[in-house]
C-alpha cells in the first residue's frame, strides 16, 4: 500500500477482558502522512492510537514503528516511545514544574542531553507554538488552549518522527480551539507524521492526506477527505457523516 | 434600560467598580456577620467567652502570678513560707532543667550534646528557608553525614578500620552463615526419613557453596589482615577505600568522557570524611563512650523522633510503591508488612523490640537498646506513612503516568519526577500529622527503659527536695510547653509549605 510506512500496523486485535475493542485492523502510515481517525464514541479510535506508543497492550497483532517490531509482549517499548510523541485530550501537563521544565524534563532524563541545551532547545519548541514568554509560569496559570499548545512544544522537544493526537481540542472552550488547530497545521505544513484522533472535520478537510472512519472496533472506511466528505460510500458512515455535519 | 417593552438591549456605560458596603467589612463587619448575626451566635459567642475567662484567667493565675521565681529548694514553694497560695514552682525546673535536657549524660561531656543540637540546628535551619541556595550539599550534609557525625559525638568512640576491612567482615560472615546453614541440613537430614538422603545432598551442595564463598574471599582477607598487621590501619584502609570507590565510580558513570563530575564529587566527600575523622581523632580511639543507658531527657525524644521522622520516610515511599506494585510477590510483602505493624500497638513493639528480640538473635550479636527501639519505631511509622502516601499516589490521574511514559521516561524516573513529588504535596498535612504524632509518641520508649523527655520528668518528681504540692503540674505545664512548641513548629511550617506550593502547582 505505501512505501516504507513509517508505522505499520497488521492484523491487530485488542480485548479488555470478553470485550473486543479492536478488530483486526490494518493501517499504514507513510512518512510525512497525515491521517485524520474519527468515528462514534466506543468505535476503538483512542485505544487503536494508545496502542501506536503502547500505552495499551495488545493481544495479537503486530505494530512496527520506523522499522521497530512491538508484538504483544511490548519487548522494544522504550524505543518505540523515543520515536512517538503524543498529546492527550486532557493535555497531561505536569503540574508540579513550570511550563520550561515540562519541556526539558524527558530530553535531560530520557536522552541526556545538558540542562542548558535542553533548555535553548525547548525554548526554541515553545517560540514555535507562540508561547515563549509563559515558560516560567506554571500549567494552572494558562488557559486550556496554551496548556495544550505546551503539551505540543512538549511532545517536539523528544524530535519524535510520529506525532499521536488523541481528541486534542475536545476538552476546549470554543474559543480556543482554533489556537491548538492552528499549531497543529503548521506541524502538518512541516512534514510532520500526524494521526490525528478528531470530531474537527474543518481540521481533516483542510490537513488530511486521509480520513480513517472507525466504527464497533473496525475500520469501516479510508479515503481521501475529498471523497469520504462528499461521498461516503459504508451506510454507516454516511449515517455518521449526516448525524455530525447537520448543524 | 426604560424601555422594558422590547427585547433588544444594549449597554451603552459600562457599570464602573464600588467599594463593598461598609457594615459588611471590617471589625464592625465582622461582629455583625460572624458573632452576633443570629440568636444562636450570640449564646455560642457568649459561651465562647465564658470559656476563655474560665481556662485562660486561672491559666495565667497559675503560671506567672502566684509562680514562685526564686528559691533553693521545696520550702520556697510552700504556702506558708511564699505568703500566699502557691502556683507554679519555677525553681523546680530551674533546678532539674540539665536533667530535663541530657538525662544521665555525664556532665563533663554535654558540651557534645550541645555541639551535636547545634550542628542540627545549623544544618536543618538553611534547609527549611526555600530562599536559601545549595539545597542539594545542605539535605547531603543533614541526612547522610550528620547522622554519622552525631553518632560518634554523642556516643563517641572511634574507628577500627574502614571500607576494606566492613566488605570483608560483612562477607565473611555472610560465607559462614552460608555454611552454618549447610551443616544444619547434613545434621537434619540425619533425623529425617525418605527425604533424609535428598536433604543431605542439598546440604552438602550448600556448604560446597559457603566453602568455594570463602575461597574467593581469601585475598580481600589477606589485604584486611596487612591492613590492620600495619601501623595506621584506619588510614591505610581509607585511601584504599577511597581510592576503589572513585575509579569505581568514576568507570561507572562514563569514564574519561562523561565521569570527572562524579570524580570530584566522590573525591570532595572523601576529603569530607577525612577531615571528619581527624578533627574527631576516630582513628585514635574518638570522644570517651557513653552509653546510651545514660542518655535521656530531650536528647533522647529529639534523638528517636528526628530518627523517626527521617527513616520512615524512605520506608514509607518504598512500601506504598509496593503495595501498588503490579508484581504480586512484592505487593503481597507490601500489604503484608504495613497490615502487620499497623495491626500491633507500639508498646508490643518496643517491648517485643527491647526485651524479645534479644532472645532470638544469635548469642554473640547484641544491639544496643536504643538503637533497637529505633528500627521499631521507625518500622511502625514507616507503615503509617506508607498509607498515608498511597493515598496522595491514589490521587494523582492515570493521565500523568501517561504522559511520562508517552516521553519515554521508565518507570522508575516517572514516578521520581512525576507521580511521587505530587503525591507527596497532596499529603503533606496528613505527614505532618504523623510527625507530630510520632514525636509525643516517643515518650513511650519509658517503658523500654529509655527515659525520654517525659520519662526524666516523673523519675524527678521523686526527688524529696522538691515535694511540693504544685511539682507536678509545674512539671508538665513545663514539659507541655516544650512538647507545644515542637509540635506546633512543625505544624505551621507544614502550612507554610502547602501555602507556598498551593497557587498553581496543583492539579
């Protein structure tokens, strides 16, 4: 399907207990792709990206991130996590360090790199999603557009070559939501690898390479924005199509 | 505005900023709205001042107004000698105060005491100012060489080797345990039927073991042995020592490219404990011992509660990780050991600790009484605290494991710097609480023996000299006293803290 795909997934099936939440589900990701994933709630979007950097184990299946093999004993998990960033609808900011220290925290303690150069570097992640002159303030002083603009600077700061967005504006006030968009369409402009979990299809429409509908653990359509917006070939999701896009 | 009729509106002067009504602030404010704004207020407050007049009036009646100031001994605090009706007896503490402070402690030695309060005081006060620099070097100096220094200045002593000369002893002793374990299976399986043969093979594979242990062992003994055979062997087996530790160190931490950090941290310390030992002269025999049977009053309640404080700590932290532990044989051990001390009460422990223990520890193994209360104490705190903590883990969302794993930092940096420091924030009150409960709770230790603060008191009270009838209540209106102000230190300082961490470093 696509040449050297940067993550591969194959065949992957997830329980929690009796309860089949992903369904032998195949995707690829090419480098420099940006997938959009949306469907109903309970349809496996969330848990198919948490599988990517392996914050959910998997039963069968395997996953390979930049040629990395994660199988179900999750045996390269640390390696997988260096190349994946991710950020998460509640942004998971670290409450306790301020808005810099989040930013630096994993680059000293993960990949050694001097408190100084870190920093320099962080900096320059934080000019990049407009919020440099907040780094000394902590997370509970912004607003929930900037705390996720940080959760991003964040997840850069790790140079990971896949980024994971799970629901990135949802916990938003409509006001801000425009502000996180925003930055994550100059990261699609950059080249960045993106799979993004989202009910903003104004955001798939304008980003995506592709719209990836997901529906009871399956992947029920993949197609181009163009095509899947305006003709949706499953019924189910031209039901989903008309339940969101009637307001 | 006037025009109620239609439904449109809009502001054309925004309304600009008025001070709240006056009745509502201030003193006036406050005795409107909280003491007398209802006729149930108006009796508690009348009630609440009936209270004060009756506690606090008698109060100072019998602490400073009818207190005796002055005099030699129980006459002056008579009634019929003082002129009037008697209250607090001063002279009395004046008189017991050395006693209350160092218990049995040779007099020509409390200067060491005092060195020892002072190098504490020092030491802990910079750490407890946030604005103070160097936080790192000061909590190092506090938890790691204080402790040893305050060891060998209270109870004194010195040094009959070092690094070289404990590695061997430890080793030796764990190749003979190993052996003493192997001979008492041969021995067993003498006496016991259809496993006897299977025994005595595994017992035999055991002393194999123990024996080709003390084989390898036979050079570090031979280095021990010139060691000590030579004329300085503290010495000499301190740059051993030193001189192993750094490359060690030095190799473990990168080598040439990454390492001189660690080799100049390695090396100062070093240098440290050199310093230490020649101004202490440990390797010359140190101070003149005293025992800890002598030690007491509030050297001993500050001894075992600062002990106390600082070793259930890290109990605490390891044991609620354990009792959250995914892995069952840890977790089991976890729940097992905090259920067991948090079942006992801390009178078993210190008596099962001081009088019990001693019967089951091999004949030649004796540990001193109050170092044996010290491991009960800090044991039955440690599982306190360990409950305490896993309720502060318990409220961190899943979310922020996530996300540091999702960094790729390992589990144990996660929870380093990520869960733990927050957790810890949570429940610095319900901490604090244990702290404090643990420092009147060192009082305890009279029944083991170990006169504390409390215990020095009521052994003074039967001093015939100062019989009087107000002794008692002089005594522990003086020895409340003191408790208070510990106690209640600890507590403010505990609110400071949250208050500084409180605005935003929250979830």
């Amino acid at each position: 399907m696509t040449e050297n795909p940067i993550v591969s997934i194959k065949g992957l099936n997830k329980w929690y207990g009796d309860f089949h939440v992903l369904r032998d589900v195949n995707l690829e990701v090419g480098k420099g792709e940006r997938i959009v994933i949306c469907g109903p709630s309970g349809s496996g979007k969330s848990t198919l990206i948490r599988c990517i950097n392996a914050l959910e184990e998997f039963q069968e299946g395997e996953i390979a991130v930049d040629g990395i093999p994660l199988g179900p004993n999750l045996r390269r998990v640390d390696e997988v996590r260096r190349e994946v960033g991710m950020v998460f609808q509640s942004f998971n900011l670290f409450p306790h360090l301020t808005v810099l220290e989040n930013c630096t925290l994993a680059p000293i303690w993960v990949r050694n790199i001097p408190q100084k150069d870190a920093e320099v570097s962080a900096m320059k992640y934080l000019e990049r999603v407009k919020i440099p002159h907040q780094a000394h303030k902590y997370p509970g002083q912004m607003s929930g557009g900037q705390q996720q603009r940080v959760a991003i600077a964040r997840a850069l700061t790790m140079s990971p070559k896949v980024m994971l967005f799970d629901e990135p504006t949802s916990a938003l006030d409509p006001e801000m939501v425009k502000e996180v968009l925003d930055t994550m369409v100059d990261l699609a402009k950059e080249g960045m690898t993106m799979l993004v979990v989202t009910h903003e299809m104004g955001f798939a429409r304008e980003v995506a390479n592709r719209v990836v509908f997901m529906d009871a653990g399956q992947i029920i359509e993949s197609n181009t924005p163009a095509n899947f917006f305006a003709n949706p070939q499953h019924a189910r999701s031209k039901l989903f199509l008309s339940q969101i896009l009637r307001h | 505005m006037t025009d109620t009729t239609a439904s449109s509106f809009v502001r054309e002067a925004m309304v600009t900023e008025r001070s709240a009504p006056v009745k509502t602030t201030g003193f006036v404010g406050f005795l409107r709205t909280r003491l007398l704004n209802s006729p149930t207020n108006v009796l508690l407050t009348i009630l609440g001042l009936l209270l004060i007049w009756y506690t606090v009036i008698p109060a100072i009646r019998f602490l400073l107004v009818d207190a005796v100031w002055h005099g030699a001994d129980r006459n002056a605090c008579l009634a019929e000698n003082a002129g009037h009706a008697v209250g607090a007896c001063w002279p009395f503490i004046n008189a017991k105060l050395d006693q209350f402070i160092y218990g049995f402690y040779p007099a020509q030695e409390r200067w060491r005491v005092n060195l020892t309060f002072l190098l504490a005081a020092l030491l802990l006060l910079p750490m407890l100012i946030p604005r103070l620099p160097a936080k790192g070097l000061n909590a190092g100096l506090f938890f790691f060489a204080f402790p040893v220094i305050a060891f060998f200045l209270l109870h004194g002593g010195g040094l009959g080797g070092f690094g070289v000369n404990w590695t061997a002893s430890l080793l030796v002793a764990f190749a003979d345990s190993i052996k003493s374990a192997g001979d008492a299976l041969v021995r067993a399986a003498g006496t016991t039927p259809v496993v006897g043969p299977l025994l005595w093979l595994l017992g035999q594979f055991v002393v194999l073991i123990g024996v080709t242990l003390s084989l390898i062992l036979t050079p570090l003994l031979w280095v021990r042995d010139q060691i000590l055979a030579s004329g300085r062997p503290v010495w000499i087996d301190f740059a051993l020592t030193a001189i192993i530790v750094s490359v060690l160190l030095f190799l473990l931490s990168g080598g040439v490219r990454t390492g001189w950090r660690t080799l100049v941290t390695c090396l100062a310390s070093f240098a440290g404990i050199a310093i230490v030992i020649a101004v202490m002269g440990l390797d010359r025999g140190g101070l003149p011992i005293v025992d800890t049977r002598l030690w007491g009053g509030l050297l001993i309640t500050l001894v075992v509660s600062v002990t106390g404080i600082v070793t259930s700590m890290p109990i605490g932290i390891a044991l609620a990780l354990g009792r959250r532990s995914t892995i069952p044989l840890i977790r089991l051990f976890s729940i097992a050991f905090i259920e067991f001390w948090r079942g006992v009460p801390l009178i078993t422990v210190l008596f099962f600790a001081t009088y019990m223990l001693p019967l089951f520890l091999p004949g030649n193994l004796t540990i001193d009484g109050l170092v044996r209360a010290l491991i009960g104490i800090s044991l039955f705190t440690g599982a306190y605290q360990a409950e305490v903590i896993r309720g502060g883990l318990a409220a961190i969302p899943r979310g922020q494991g996530e996300a540091a794993s999702a960094l790729g930092l390992s589990w144990w940096k996660t929870t380093a710097l990520v869960v733990m420091p927050q957790a810890l924030r949570h429940v610095i009150p319900g901490l604090v609480n244990s702290f404090i409960s643990l420092f009147k709770d060192t009082s305890l230790v009279s029944i083991v023996a170990l006169f504390d603060l409390l215990g020095q008191l009521r052994a003074s009270f039967a001093d015939p000299n100062w019989a009087t009838p107000t002794t008692a209540f002089t005594g522990f209106a003086f020895t409340g006293l003191i408790y208070f102000i510990f106690c209640f230190g600890m507590s403010r300082y505990s609110l400071f803290v949250e208050h500084r961490l409180n605005p935003y470093r929250r979830n």
